[in-house]
C-alpha cells in the first residue's frame, strides 16, 4: 500500500507466529526484513533493537507502528510529509477513538497524562502513550545511549518525556485509532501497571533534579 521499507521485529514469538514473520520476509524480499530476537524482552526493547538496526543499515528516521492493529496506516504519509518538513522532531500520533475503545482503557489514559503534564510541566506532550511515531535516529540513539527507558510497556511514554527534557521537539498529529475484535494485546494489567507507576516515580524524581533548567527554558 506504501512504498517504504519495512522492518518487522520478531520480540521472541511462539513458533506459530514467527512463520508467519518469515512467510512475511520470503514474499516481499525487496520491501520486507525480520529482526529476530531470541527472548522476550518486551514491546520497548523491540523498538530500540529496530531503531539500532535502522540507524546502522544508514536509516535517518524510522516510523513506529504497533502491530496489535490498532493504528490506521492511511496516515502514514501524513506522518512523513510532516517529518520531511521537521526533520529534527518526533512526530507523535496522539488518538482520535471511534466507539471500540475500551472505556477502562480511555479513562485510565488520563492519569498517565496528567503524570506526563507534571513531569514535563507543559502540555506539549498530547498523548504519551500512542505507539505511531517517527523518530529521528540519530538523536534518538544518543538519548538511549546516555538514558534509560523501559524495555516494556513503559517505553513511549518514558523515551518522548526524556526527549521533552533534551528540549527535543514535538509535532502532534491527530491519528484515527480502533481496537479490533479480535486484536490481540500483550498488556499485562498487573505487572505493566506496576511498571508504568515505578517510571512516573523515577520520572518525578527526574523531573525534580531538573527543575531548574526547566524553569529556566520556559522563562
């Protein structure tokens, strides 16, 4: 449908769907490669194994599309349009829900926001969560090089508050998004959460230690 390069990162999947992976890689060979990765590592890892792939095969930027179908892939020369045009920012996708969102899902989303609100005291960041971007490689190997962020389902939001700190620039972009009857999520509700709310700590903790060159760029 798009003519752009595809890396598909196989984060250690059952037998059943890594055929399907490589099934994938044999038919459409010029356009289509696998990453795959022994173990599972977690949704955040898989991501920066792929940017570390990108960048070394001599990739300038890379666009993040989750796989569980949630994203609408009409979008994505909007994405790039806007990247062409802001070459050194993240263009993040921030959801526009039609009626399959998950109410639980919708509402818990706020508390993340407001913790991303206060941990970057401004509002540039409109939705820290949504896993369609495109990123600049370059900076952002060196902000996973010099800081961590979470291997799971901690990763988007953590890496795009880090970037704010870095004064890193952001484009928002409205994108259409529908859970799927049958899509498949590999969020843990207990575990993940557990996670998520260690990253808000570290994050304000984080925050704390920079308040004053915040303060200062926003003055």
């Amino acid at each position: 449908m798009h003519d752009y390069p595809v890396l598909l990162v196989d984060d250690g999947s059952d037998r059943e769907c890594s055929n399907i992976l490589i099934e994938l890689e044999k038919i459409h060979p010029q356009r289509v490669s696998l990453l795959r990765l022994d173990e599972n590592k977690g949704k955040g890892a898989a991501v920066k194994a792929g940017f570390r792939l990108s960048f070394e095969k001599g990739y300038t930027h890379a666009l993040q599309v989750d796989a569980d179908g949630q994203h609408d892939l009409a979008d994505l020369p909007h994405f790039m349009q806007i990247g062409k045009d802001n070459r050194d920012s993240v263009i993040a996708g921030y959801p526009e829900y039609d009626e399959s969102v998950p109410k639980g899902r919708y509402y818990s989303r706020y508390l993340t926001h407001i913790w991303v609100w206060i941990n970057t005291l401004s509002f540039e960041i409109k939705d820290s969560m949504c896993g369609f971007r495109l990123y600049p490689l370059a900076e952002i190997i060196t902000l996973l090089n010099q800081e961590p962020c979470g291997n799971r389902m901690d990763f988007d939001t953590e890496i795009i508050v880090r970037w704010v700190w870095r004064a890193g620039k952001i484009e928002n972009v409205l994108t259409k998004v529908h859970y799927p009857i049958d899509g498949v999520s590999h969020f843990d509700v207990f575990h993940d959460n557990v996670r998520i709310s260690w990253m808000h700590t570290r994050l304000f903790f984080g925050m704390l230690k920079r308040l004053p060159l915040i303060l200062w760029r926003r003055a």
